[in-house]
C-alpha cells in the first residue's frame, strides 16, 4: 500500500463554494457540432441551452466551451475576430446570457474557452496593423519583423508553424509577421501594454456575464523574447525548454497570469482557469500554481496505452504534481485535437516499452487516420470496451475529469471523411502527412433518423456516418448496458462518493490489474489483461461490462464500497 497523497479538503462540486473546480467532471462543448437550433447546419448556443436537460441528465458539473466568438473558421473557432462578442451564425451575447442562466439553474458551471496567443487575422487590430505602416503602435500588437534578401522577399527566419508549414507570413510591404499556427492566425505581441489591458478586459467581461472560468490556449505560448536577431529553427530546436527559450514556456509568461489571477480573485466566487500548456511534465506545476491560473491540463494518460502500468506511473506521478502546485490534478481521454480514445484503444500496442518518446499512443492514430482507417483493421468493440473501463478507473481518480462530448455515447473517431467536406488547418497544410482533426469533430447524433441525426434540420457540415445511428442519444437513453447509461450511473455515484483527494493503492498481485481505494472506502479496480480476475471484497457498485461469474473480466473496471 503506498500513500501517494493526504489533503484534508472535501470539495463538493455542486455547491458554491471557492473550491468546485477541484474535483469537478467537466464537458467539453465543441459548439459548432452540438446541437443546431435554426437549421442551416451549424450548432449554435440556443441549441446548447435546448440540451440542458441532457447536460443535467448526464450529471457533470461544468460545461467547457470551445470558442462561440465572430470567426471565419480557419480553425474551427481558434481565430477569433472580436473577444467580447458572439459569432451571429451561433446566436446574439442574448443567447450567450440565456445559456449561463440554463446551466447555473441546473447547477453547472461554465468555462469558456479564451484564445490568447493569436487572434484571427480578420480582428479589427490585425486590420489595422495591415493598414499601418511598417514601425507604427498598430504593427506592435503583432510580431511584424523585415523579411531578408532584395525588398525583403525571405522570410525574416526559417521556422516551422505548429500546424506544417512556414510561420512567416508576408504582407507586401517587405514585412512579415509571425504565426505559431495558421497563416489566419497572427500571434499577438504579449510585450505590448495595450495587449495586456485588452485581454483584462476580455476577463472582466465574460466574469461579469457569469461565466465561471476559463480554459486558457495555448497557455504556454504567449510569452516570446525576439531580440533584433532571429534564431535559427535549428537553433530553436536546439534549446531546451526550460524557462528561456525564446518561444515556448518562458518563466516571464506567468507575469502575465498573476496579472490575470487579480482579476479571477476579484469575483465572489474566483473565477477559475486550466491552461492548455504542452510543457514538460516539471514544469506544469507553475501554470496550476494559486498565483496563476490554477490547474493545468495533463495530457499523460492520452498519449498512453491502454496498460496497467503506464497509467500507474502516470497517476502517482501526477497526484505527486498536483501536491507540489497545490492544484488539483486533471484527467483527459479525449479532446476536439486528438483522435477519440475509443478508436485509440481500438488499435494494436505499439510494442514493448511503448509509453514515452514522440511515437505516442495519438500520434499512432493519427497515423492510422492517414490510411483512412483501412489498415491496421480497428477492433471497434474492443477499443470502446477498454475505452469505458478507462473512462471508470479516470472517474474514480481524484482530481478532475475533462470528458469530450461525444464519448459518452462510445463514440468512435470518423476515419474516412472525404477530403472535400475537411475543415481542419493541419489537413490543409499537411499534404500526405496529416489529415487533421476533424473526424472527432463530426457533430453529435440525438436520434436514430433524421438528415443529421436530430442534430438539426438540415444535414451536418461534415457528414455523419450511418453508425452514427446505433450511438444516438435516443438509441441509448433507457439502455442498461449504453455508454450513455455507464457515463449517467458513474457520474452520479461520483457526486455521491466524491471524497478527499486522495488515493491508495491497493496490491493485486498481478501486473494488469491495478486497484486503489478512495477515503469512505470507495474502490476501483481495472483489469487491463484479458483472464478475468477475482474482486477484492466489498459491494459492486457498477462495471464497466458485465461480470463473468462474479469474477471481473478483461478490459473492464468495477468500482466497490469496501
Ligand atoms: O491547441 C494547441 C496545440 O498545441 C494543438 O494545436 C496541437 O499541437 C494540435 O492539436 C496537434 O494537431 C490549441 C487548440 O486546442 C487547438 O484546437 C487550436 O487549433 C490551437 O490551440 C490553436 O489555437
């Protein structure tokens, strides 16, 4: 038995207090592909607020909203063209109103999703830095730098975007501007006063609309140290990530997060904040800090097998984080980026010693998603059965949990998209190489029939597939054995056993299957193998898949009360 950690706090999700974010099961919302309330194909915020009842339902605690502001969707809402307005196509700052006073009736709280690190290229400041000249106040919200060679034809450096392809833009005038992500998507100066001001107002404005928190992109990206010499992107490949690198992670950056923290801590309650921050494990800690935003987003378990021991490691080493920050821990399967986890686990192991480098378990669906899904043949049934005893084991972990919407039907990724209906940046600009993220965005099915599966009146944007209709919400509401069914009863007991963050585990005795006890004797325990294995004593609560024999079978978690 080893104690991994011992805090006295009880949170309780549902009530009001400081401390609901602690250990809440938050959903993520990607709006567009939720539910389309007018018919013209494209989800939209009354068809949110129609859903809540579901949300209810369901039993989560938080809402996550992917970005609902004015965009012209090069990527998917993460361009955005005005911080403190609605998109029209999605509904009016109205409906955006009448969403928060749906959810906060219904006791859940709402995280809206804030784009820091670049606005779209169609923001009036973007604009106006375009109209102005080279050197001018408008340029300097942005990172406009002279292009090499004749007239300033090269760019000022060679570096690489996130999404493939150069992050140099030229705009004629022998300047060039810089983008971490698409040529729509110019990063923003965070050295500039104006920016800084800016986004405490954007803060104030959704905290004033009684949004409860924010889910920060990018978070590890805003600061930046260009001096009049650009490195090379070898030379930036080269430095490592500790503080200084001219681009990502920078100490400087959490300046800019006590400054926001002033703001967050102004509310009754604070508002909360997670950072999206794809930094080295040991440096997470800073991001969740009290002084800065407050939790950070770990990504551990969705670049890993589905394998006993990965997951051990991942979970002590992360409750060990959380302690050092004084934050909670977060857990993610699933997200609007990577491929759904189902379909991940659905996948043959990448061999022995699998677990860390770059070839993680994602990048191998992703690489699967370039064949179109074809080879290696998907084990659909086995990749959602490890998927909901994955989803178990997370849910009984302390910490909180980020659920993608989705994957409480056991929804699969969408592998075979045809290329003319895809929308995602990284498709675009990554010919032969990546066919992006849009097979886990394909908008959700509500019921069996209908154009787009109840989604709306008119057929989804991109298209679903005909097994979207056995996963509907109408095929699945009511059936005992649905993941639909298993999401309801695990978040329910979840509110009723939610305890202490703390966990102990509990030896079994065999390398795949591990187990761990919650204070007030909440137990979970996952075989990973594929024998069924005895349960330790105590009451069957739930299973991710039926018992054989009384014994727990492969792929599947149980939780007891001791
Ligand atoms: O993602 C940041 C990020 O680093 C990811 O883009 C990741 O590298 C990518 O998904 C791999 O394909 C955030 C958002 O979650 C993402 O949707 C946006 O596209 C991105 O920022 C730019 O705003």
């Amino acid at each position: 038995m080893t104690e991994v950690i011992e805090t006295d706090l009880i949170p309780d999700a549902t009530s009001r207090d400081a401390n609901w974010w602690r250990q809440a099961a938050v959903y993520q919302i990607y709006p567009r592909a939720f539910a389309d309330s007018n018919g013209d194909g494209m989800g939209d915020l009354p068809g949110i607020t129609s859903r809540v009842p579901y949300l209810s339902d369901l039993g989560i605690d938080a809402v996550w909203l992917s970005p609902f502001y004015p965009s012209a969707l090069a990527d998917g809402g993460y361009d955005v063209d005005d911080y403190r307005d609605v998109d029209p196509r999605l509904g009016t700052l109205e409906d955006f109103d009448a969403l928060v006073a749906a959810l906060h009736a219904a006791g859940i709280k709402l995280i809206v999703d804030l784009v820091p690190n670049h606005t779209s290229d169609r923001h009036a400041w973007f604009r106006e830095a375009l109209a102005s000249p080279k050197g001018s106040p408008a340029r300097d919200r942005y990172i406009f730098r002279d292009g090499k060679g004749p007239r300033g034809s090269e760019p000022p450096a060679d570096w690489t975007s996130v999404f493939g392809g150069p992050a140099w833009e030229p705009v004629g005038d022998g300047q060039w501007y810089m983008h971490h992500f698409a040529v729509q998507q110019p990063d923003l100066n965070w050295n500039n006063p104006e920016v800084r001001a800016d986004f405490l107002h954007t803060l104030r404005f959704w905290s004033d609309r009684g949004v409860d928190g924010f889910r920060v992109d990018v978070a590890h990206g805003l600061a930046k140290n260009l001096g009049a010499e650009l490195p090379s992107q070898a030379e930036l490949d080269a430095t490592p990530k500790d503080g200084d690198h001219p681009l990502w992670d920078r100490d400087d950056v959490h300046d800019i997060y006590a400054d926001w923290r002033k703001v967050f801590d102004s509310y009754d309650p604070p508002r909360t904040a997670v950072a999206e921050a794809w930094v080295a494990a040991h440096r997470r800690a800073r991001y969740a800090s009290a002084h800065g935003l407050g939790q950070a987003f770990n990504f551990d378990l969705l670049e890993a097998d589905f394998d006993a021991e990965q997951f051990r490691e991942i979970i002590t080493f992360n409750l060990g984080l959380a302690e050092e920050s004084g934050s909670s821990t977060t857990w993610v399967f699933s997200n609007h980026d990577v491929v759904r986890h189902a379909t991940r686990y659905g996948l043959p192991p990448r061999g022995p010693g699998a677990g860390g480098g770059d070839h993680t378990a994602e990048k191998q669906g992703r690489q699967w998603l370039l064949a179109r899904g074809a080879e290696p043949v998907l084990e659909r049934e086995l990749g959602l059965r490890r998927a909901r005893a994955a989803t178990l084991l997370e849910l009984a972990l302390p910490g909180s949990s980020y659920l993608y919407q989705g994957e409480e039907l056991g929804l699969h990724e969408v592998p075979d998209l045809p290329d003319e209906v895809r929308q995602d940046p990284t498709f675009f600009r990554n010919p032969g190489v990546d066919v992006g993220r849009d097979g886990c965005r394909v908008p959700l099915p509500w019921t069996r029939e209908g154009v787009s599966f109840g989604f709306g009146d008119a057929p989804a944007d991109l298209p679903q597939p005909a097994w979207f209709a056995d996963h509907a919400v109408e095929a699945e509401d009511g059936d005992p054995a649905s993941t639909l069914t298993l999401y309801r009863r695990a978040l329910a007991l979840r509110h009723e056993l939610q305890t202490a963050e703390s966990l102990t585990w509990i030896e079994s005795g065999r390398d795949d299957v591990l187990a761990f006890g919650r204070p007030g004797g909440w137990v979970s325990v996952t075989n990973f193998g594929t024998d069924p294995v005895d349960l330790p004593d105590g009451e069957v609560l739930l299973t991710s898949a039926p018992l054989e024999g009384g014994r727990l079978p492969g792929a599947t978690t149980a939780w007891l009360r001791a």
